[in-house]
C-alpha cells in the first residue's frame, strides 16, 4: 500500500485568477507499507510535486473541481515550468 504525506503546499497566483479558480502545489512523501502480521515494514519511495488547478462551485464554498493536474518530473521538470506553462494555456482562469 502506498502512502502519500502531504508535506508542503502553497497557492499561486492568488491576486490574479478569478474568484473561484486556485492554482495549488502539493509535495507529498511517499512510502511503500507492508504488513505482515505483527511486523510493518516501510519502504521510503520518491516524492512527488504536482500542481493542480482547482475550480470552486459558487453555490457550495466547500466543493472543489480539479479542472487539471500536473506532476514535476513528467512533461515538466520544474514548479515554475509548470506555472509558465499555465499562464500561457490556461488564460480563461485568469483575471
């Protein structure tokens, strides 16, 4: 089972996107668990950075639509790659 730690998270673009979309980055420390019996054995894996862009519902402040997400080391290798890249494709999110 793998198990994912959310480690850092930060929200980009706060001034500049409408009111109801968010630009998110996420670091999470990943581990490979195993049980067997009494014994727990935990195998550090890579972490892992993904950027998502997220959509808020006006009519319910508590439900978040992930429009789309973006892993660093992928088809980008870098956060601010991936920010680059989002203010350039992704222009209806912003103000």
């Amino acid at each position: 089972m793998i198990v994912r730690d959310l480690i850092e998270t930060t929200e980009f673009f706060t001034e500049e996107t409408k009111n109801d979309f968010f630009v998110i980055y996420e670091k999470f420390a990943n581990s490979d668990c195993n049980c067997e019996g009494n014994m727990l054995e935990e195998i550090e894996c890579d972490d892992e950075e993904i950027v998502q862009i997220l959509q808020g519902n006006p009519e319910c402040s508590c439900s978040l639509r992930n429009i789309k997400s973006y892993c660093v080391g992928q088809e980008f290798k870098t956060v601010e790659d991936i920010l680059a890249m989002i203010k350039e494709e992704h222009r209806e999110i912003f103000k």
